[in-house]
C-alpha cells in the first residue's frame, strides 16, 4: 500500500487540479459522498441516530458540507456546527457550503461547542496541512469530541495529527474511524498519530494515477506477499551449505546473550550453517547455549571482549560464509571499535551491523563509504540518534525528516527500529505493519538482526531481507501476544514461533 507526505498529497491534488483539469469541486464532493456512504455504516443499528459535523475553513471543512448534503439527502438527523465566519469560507468550500444553506440544513457559526449530546460527530475542522499546536477556539472543539461518549469519524486524518511526523497536538481528536482520501498519510502510520486514528479507510475520489511522478521519496507499508515469493520451502535436494552460512561477530562479558539470541535468530529463519565468534573466556557459554552452531574461540587473554587483534582469526571465515553479523552485545572499548572497522572495510560480502557495531561509525560516517558490499544497519532511535549526533527525543518528534536528512548520505538500508520499524534504501522507504509493545523488551533486537543475516545469507536480496526480517520479527510478536500478553514476553519467546510464522509462506 503506497502511502503519502503532506507535501505529496497537496501536490496531488494541485495536479490533478491545475494540469489534468479535474475539478476542485468533483473532487470535493467525490470526497464527501464516500464519507457519507462511511457514515450510513457506522450508524447501522442506531435508532434515530443524531450526527454532528464540525467544520473548520479549509477543504476538509468543504467534505463535511458535502458530507451533510449527502447525509440529509437519506433523512439523517443532522446538524453542522461551524467555528469560522461565513466571511472566512472560500474556494469550493463556500460552494458546497452556500448549497447546505439552500437546503436549509441546520447549521451554527459558533466559535463554542454545542451541548447537546450526538451519536455520531465527524470532525472535518483541520486536514493534512496542519503541522503546530491547536489553539482556540480549534482546541475547545477538539477536547470536546474527545470528552464525548460517540462514535468519532476523522475527515482525511484526524485533526491535530501531523500528516508527515505523526505528531500529535495537545488534544488532538481521538477518531474511532478516519476516511483518508486517496492514499494514507505517512504520518497515520506512526506513533503516536496511528492512534489517533481508529480504522483507516482509504477511499478513491478520482485522484489520477500519478504517484511515480510525485516528488520525494515513496513510502508503502510492508509487502506481505515479498514473504511468499521469497520464503518458501527449500527445494527437496538442498543440504545445509546451499541453506545459506552467517557468521556472527558479537558478545562480551555480560552480554553474551545478545550473541545467543542472534545466533539462535539466524538459525531459527532458516540458515543452513550459524557460526558464531565468541572472545575465548566466554567460550563455554556460548558452546553451551549454541548447541546447533558452531563456535570459534577467539584469544581474548581474560578480558572478555573482543579486539583487533581477533581480526586474522575471524578473517579465516570470510570466505566460508555468505553474510556477516556484527554488533550485538559487542560493548564499548576502543579496541573493539577497531576490529569492528577492519571487518567491515575488509569483507567483501553483505554485512549486517547491528547495536554496538554501529560505534565506530559514529565518529565517522564517511567509514561507510569504505564498506565493499552491500549492507544493512539496524540502529533503534538511540543509535540512529548517536549517528546523526542529535538525541532521540528529537528523532522520535520527526523520524521522517531525520530520516531523508541521514539517507541523503547512507549507500546502504537503513532499519530503523522503533514502532512501527521504517526500513530504508535510496529514495525508498517501507512501514512495517507487524509487531506490538511486547518487543519493548532487551534482546528481541538481537533476534531480529539474527533473522534479517540469515535471510541475506539465504540469498535474499539485501532491502528485501531487511524488509522480510522486519516484518516476520513483528509477526511473530504478534504470535506470542496472543498466547501471553505484551508484559510477559521475552526475546526468547519468538525464537519459539519463528518456524511456524515462517511456515505459512512456505
């Protein structure tokens, strides 16, 4: 499902306008006719219903009217409430407006909400170019929807919403439904703004097929059916060398879970050979816990991490194996940072940087430059954060302009964990529409870098092993929590369902 910015969806419509001579007016009314087919199912069942438009000044307010038209049209109890002047109506707006005054629906300029109670109230005040605070009279209205105990349709998005960050205003409209026109709004997707907006029915109201041309960078959701082209059952004939071969460089004392995780992640998705580096003090644990992988002691005199000098060690696998991990649990030192470099400036196949692989390039994002291959990383906002030199607080505000800032530099696919997960490459960027709040939890990140190294190492083209990680993580999240609920699941939990959510696209 292709998805839009504010500034695409506004040039959408200048388009379709002013070079393809489409109406303002059809598409208005196109507009306000499917929200009121949208109306009459929600009201199924109500006796009598009594609905309540709110109607800024702009376009969106233009649909409500249309809406109202539509709705008195079928004897709805209706009433339009709305907070401008006549005098502040324009464009097509004051068209469909001025025809609700010549069908003498009941209609108040009032700058205070209503008393009465209502079944329905469709909230047409603001659309996608709003981008700051609500502030009075908006406000009052839009806390008042909120307070009210009816059902709630959001015209185009909900007001209050930031079409592009998912921002969400101090009382924003809480929509049980939002009808969107054309395409979704990239900022519908994330969080907080997903929220805010119920279910979301996106309807054609007569757009042109131009989406291609559109400038900027394309957003779609995640593609469900990448997963049953790409995951299906092996052939009969294969046998573990053909099944694909990770070699993990991750871990250090106290975090050799992190290791353990993304190396059972890699197997459980599917790799034929998992062989996992593990600094030679902390040898057994991973022996232990990796009973179906292999390991390989790398001198670490006591320390229990790994350092430069394990690179000659751990080079002796470069050509064994098809992809490589590296990062998880791997910690802070200096000496690991090197090794770290010297890895990825030297291996000459696809390569997946994960949490503390990605320090090193903090001090230097021009070192990516330098990596031979095809690569993905899979930084959370914090580590994303640390790349740009920003904090996480401001990336989390505006994921979508700090994300086009850091691909304007970045030649490989970016994962940017959060929820929901973006994965980026070029100008391409994907919403993953797997997973929940259960995975607010340490070590399901570890699983997820195990299982995007084991689709790489499966053949998988690099974005799209990115994409499918992502969303077969997510999906069996979603597995788990319907067995135990968010609060109790651990990262372990989804090494156990990975298989069966995998077999349903074999």
């Amino acid at each position: 499902m292709k998805l839009l910015t504010k500034e695409q969806a506004q040039e959408l419509d200048r388009i379709a306008i002013e070079n393809m001579g489409i109406p303002g007016i059809d598409l208005m009314g196109s507009a306000g006719s499917a929200v009121a087919e949208y109306v009459q199912n929600m009201l199924a069942g109500i006796h009598n219903p009594k609905v309540a438009i709110i109607c800024g000044k702009g376009n969106n307010a233009g649909d409500g009217y249309k809406t109202a038209l539509d709705l008195q049209e079928i004897g709805l109890n209706l009433y339009l409430f709305i907070i401008p002047t006549k005098n502040e109506i324009k464009g097509d707006s004051l068209f469909y407006y001025e025809q609700c005054v010549k069908k003498n629906i009941t209609l108040t300029h009032s700058v205070e909400p209503p008393k009465q109670k209502y079944d329905l109230i469709i909230d047409a005040i603001l659309g996608t170019g709003f981008a700051e605070e609500l502030r009075a009279p908006i406000s009052d209205y839009t806390k008042w929807i909120n307070n009210q105990k009816s059902l709630v349709l959001s015209v185009d998005i909900p007001s209050g919403v930031n079409a592009n960050s998912g921002r969400v205003a101090k009382n924003a409209v809480i929509a049980d439904t939002t009808v969107t026109m054309g395409m979704i709004k990239i900022g519908m997707t994330l969080e907080p703004g997903k929220s805010q907006c119920g279910e979301i029915i996106p309807v054609d109201i007569g757009f042109p097929d131009i989406y291609n041309e559109l400038p900027g960078y394309k957003y779609r959701m995640a593609d469900e059916d990448l997963a049953y082209k790409y995951l299906k059952a092996p052939n009969v004939n294969t046998y573990k060398h053909r099944q694909g071969k990770v070699l993990i460089i991750a871990g250090s004392c106290g975090m050799t879970g992190a290791a353990i995780l993304a190396s059972l992640g890699a197997i459980r998705s599917g790799a034929g050979l998992v062989t996992t580096c593990a600094p030679k003090s902390l040898n057994n644990i991973y022996e232990t816990n990796i009973i179906e992988g292999l390991t390989v002691s790398c001198e670490d005199d006591g320390i229990g991490y790994f350092t430069e000098k394990n690179y000659n060690a751990i080079e002796k696998y470069f050509g064994w194996s098809d992809t490589i991990l590296i990062g998880p649990g791997l910690g802070e030192d200096d000496l690991t940072k090197e090794l770290v470099k010297k890895i990825a400036t030297n291996y000459d196949k696809p390569l997946v940087i994960d949490a503390d692989g990605l320090r090193c390039f903090a001090e230097n994002l021009a070192l990516f430059k330098e990596i031979k291959s095809e690569y993905i990383i899979t930084p959370h906002y914090g580590e994303l954060a640390r790349l740009m030199n920003t904090n996480a607080l401001k990336i989390s505000d505006d994921i979508i302009e700090y994300l086009q800032k850091f691909m304007c530099e970045f030649n490989g696919t970016l994962v940017a964990k959060n929820a929901p997960t973006l994965i980026a490459h070029g100008k391409n960027v994907i919403v993953n529409s797997t997973g929940n709040q259960g995975l607010a939890t340490g070590g399901t990140g570890d699983v997820l870098s195990g299982v995007i190294a084991s689709f790489v190492a499966q053949g998988i083209p690099t974005p799209i092993a990115a994409e499918l990680g992502v969303f077969i993580h997510g999906k069996a999240a979603d597995f788990v929590a319907e067995q135990k609920g968010y609060r109790g699941m651990i990262a372990s939990d989804l090494l156990d369902v990975l298989p069966q959510t995998i077999m349903i696209y074999e």
